[in-house]
C-alpha cells in the first residue's frame, strides 16, 4: 500500500489513497492488515501509544489506591482480631468487601488491555476523517465520500499533467474543437470549399425554378446552390469502459484504473458541457457515478466486452454532441450474456458491435494493458472496424494515454 504515496503527498492524500486502492474496506480488515496501510498504521500507533500511557497512568493510579486501600483495611482487621472477633467474622469481611473487589476488578480491566493497535484504536483514527467530510461508514465498510475522492482525483490530474508537461504536452488553440457538426435551420449561399453533403437540396431547386420560371428546361448553376449553416458541437459525452475480470488484479491494473477514472473525472469538470459515464464489467456490467470508483469492490471473473460495449451505447442513444469511448481491458474476451464462450465466439460478437459503434458515431478507443500476440491482433481489428484508436501501455502510464488523448481531441 505504501507504494503509492510519496513524502510530498499530505497525511490526508495518503490515508484517502490507502482506503480507495484496499481490496478491503472494513475496520476490522484493515486492522488485521494494518502493515499494509502505512499512513493509517502510523496514526493508529499514535493513537495506541495514547491510550497505553493512558493505561500506565490509570493502573498506577488504581494500584495506589489498592495499595491505600489495603493497607487501612488490614488495620481493620488487626483490631477486629484484636477485639476478639471470630475469625470467621473477620474472613467473611474480607471476603465481602466490595470496595477492595471492585478496585480489583477494575485494576485488572485495565491490565487485560492489549498492547497492540485494535479495531477501537483504527476506528478512532478514521472518525477523525469522518467528521472532515472524507469518509464515511456504511454497513460495517469504510467509504470515500465524494468529498474525498475529489481530493483523491485532484491529485491524480496533478500528477499526470506534471507528467505530460515533461514530455512538452500542452493546450493549443485551435479553431474549432470536439468532433462533429449539427446543422442548424438556416442556410446561406454556397462558397467554394463547402462540403457537398451540407447543400440544401430544396432550397437550390427553387433557386433554379425561379430563375428559369420562363423555360422549359430546368439548369442548374454555382449560384442556385444554398447550404446549411452548421453549428459545431464541443459537447463530448464521455465513456470509461473498464474491465474488472480476475487478471485486472495484478500488477496494479486496478490502482491505475482508478486513478485514471478519478483524474478524467476531474479534467472533465473543468468543461460543464462534457460529461463522463464509467462502467465496470467482467460478466455483468454495472454503471456506477465517477466518484464512486474509489469505492468499487472489483469482483473478478469472466470477461463480457460485447455486453459492456452494448450497455454503454444504449445508455448514450439519446445524448446530444459527440460520444466517445476508451475501453481498459487486459484480456480477450470469453462471455456473451453471461455464457462462457471462449475466445473465437465470443470475438465475433465484439466485432460485430464496434460496427454498430460506427454506424451511431460512437467513437471506441481500446487501451490494452497487456501486449500478447492474440490481443494485439484482436485489438487492431476492432479499432479498423470502428475506425478508433488501439494503444498499449503499462499501468504506470495508463492515465496520461487516456488524458493527452482527451486533451487532444478537446
């Protein structure tokens, strides 16, 4: 866990960071491996530290006390014997007495504490961040509020536009951005460089019926052409379709996933006419508010890349501007609708919808994480069907592929 944190990085960034990239989210698992959370092992030591001098402080305090206690009542029974009371009398005091019992009882609560960091000890540390707003607890499960994961996709952005800036990746101007045009209701002349398609095809016959209203013969010339005026769409609705089947475990797959999530999130909120839809897949597809990855539980399983690609094309049916998506996935696909079809069949589901992608305009990017021979091949061929890009890279550089190339078709 320690490994994604660095020294810069504030307390609050670090332990955020350790609860959101933890495949275990309870009090009582991060506990047990509480070696593993490094910013919230610390504090929970301070915390443990507190409560044993606390301990020392208070088991002194009652052994004085018993000490006092019974060196009065040994008086006592001294004169009690003294005075020639039974000694049954006097044993049967002794045994009763109930401010010695409970000074006893007392005294070893506390000696029975333990010496190591505990649930209450790790639970006191976090609801110090509860009541900053950043986490919360829910069903017995420590989660990132969307307060905190703004921290957590702040930092994200961060430090993947310093990376970028490295490698000399800026915003230029340019003159029109996004990736399509709407045509608007009015029209005006033709000039050349017009593209043909935009001609109004009404509007330039009555041109030419109304300059030749005295023939029979109906020409057509440069200036009875009409086109419609455009308006350019900067609208971009956004897809992450990422995978979350058995082998996005390792390696850090998940980690960078969200972290890329997190930081296009961030990035996109910077331009309000954009908007960004995550889903998560490997049999099942589930769709899930960008924030919320930092709380996502990754299942594991098969892998459904035709059912992810569909779900994502009909949640986008009725979005206006123009719609693109960046598939993450490091493995070839092998389930269709929740039947284990191995990876022939299941391929040629995939194909067939990165054509219907075409067909609607969806742009599918696809971001693989692994660079066998197989993927390599499969990959290529979809983004030809669909006219998309294919990139290769390692987790490490996950968010600044998909972020420059977001920066670069803004």
């Amino acid at each position: 866990m320690s490994n994604y944190c660095t020294m810069e990085e504030s307390e609050d960034l670090q332990i955020l960071k350790e609860i959101a990239f933890s495949f275990g989210r309870t009090i009582r698992e991060i506990t047990r491996r509480i070696d593993e959370f490094k910013g919230i092992r610390e504090r929970a030591k301070e915390k443990t530290q507190q409560r044993l001098q606390a301990k020392r402080d208070e088991v002194a305090n009652y052994q004085e006390r018993l000490k006092q206690y019974n060196e009065q009542f040994s008086f006592q029974v001294m004169e009690d014997l003294l005075q020639g009371k039974e000694v049954n009398q006097v044993v049967s005091r002794i045994l009763q007495d109930k401010i010695r019992k409970d000074l006893e009882d007392s005294l070893n609560v506390l000696l029975a504490q333990p010496e190591w960091t505990t649930e209450q000890d790790v639970e006191s540390i976090l609801q110090g961040y509860q009541q900053k707003g950043y986490i919360d607890f829910e069903d017995g499960e420590v989660n990132v509020t969307s307060r905190g994961a703004r921290i957590l996709a702040k930092a994200a952005l961060k430090k993947i536009l310093e990376n970028l800036a490295k490698k000399g990746m800026g915003l230029h101007p340019v003159d029109n951005t996004g990736y399509g045009s709407e045509l608007s209701v009015s029209s005006r002349r033709y000039e050349p460089g017009d593209e043909y398609e935009l001609v109004d095809i009404e509007k330039t016959l009555l041109h030419a019926l109304e300059r030749s209203c005295d023939s029979s013969t109906i020409f057509l010339k440069p200036e009875d052409f009409e086109v419609y005026e455009t308006i350019h769409q900067t609208q971009l609705c956004a897809g992450l379709i990422i995978d979350e089947s058995g082998s996005m475990k390792c390696e850090d797959k998940i980690r960078a996933a969200i972290e890329t999530s997190l930081a296009l999130s961030e990035l996109i909120r910077q331009e309000p006419q954009d908007s960004l839809r995550v889903f998560i897949f490997s049999e099942q597809v589930r769709e899930i508010l960008p924030w919320k990855i930092a709380n996502v539980t990754f299942t594991g399983g098969t892998t459904d890349i035709r059912s992810a690609l569909t779900t994502f094309r009909k949640a986008v049916t009725l979005e206006k501007g123009d719609k693109q998506v960046y598939l993450i996935t490091d493995s070839e696909p092998n389930t269709e609708n929740g039947v284990y079809l191995g990876f022939e069949r299941a391929m040629e589901g995939v194909l067939k919808e990165a054509l219907r992608y075409r067909q609607e305009g969806i742009t599918l990017n696809i971001i693989m994480l692994d660079e066998n021979s197989v993927l390599k091949a499969f990959a290529s061929k979809m983004a030809r069907l669909n006219l998309g890009r294919v990139f290769f890279t390692s987790p490490s550089h996950l968010g600044e592929v998909l972020v420059e190339d977001y920066l670069r078709s803004r």
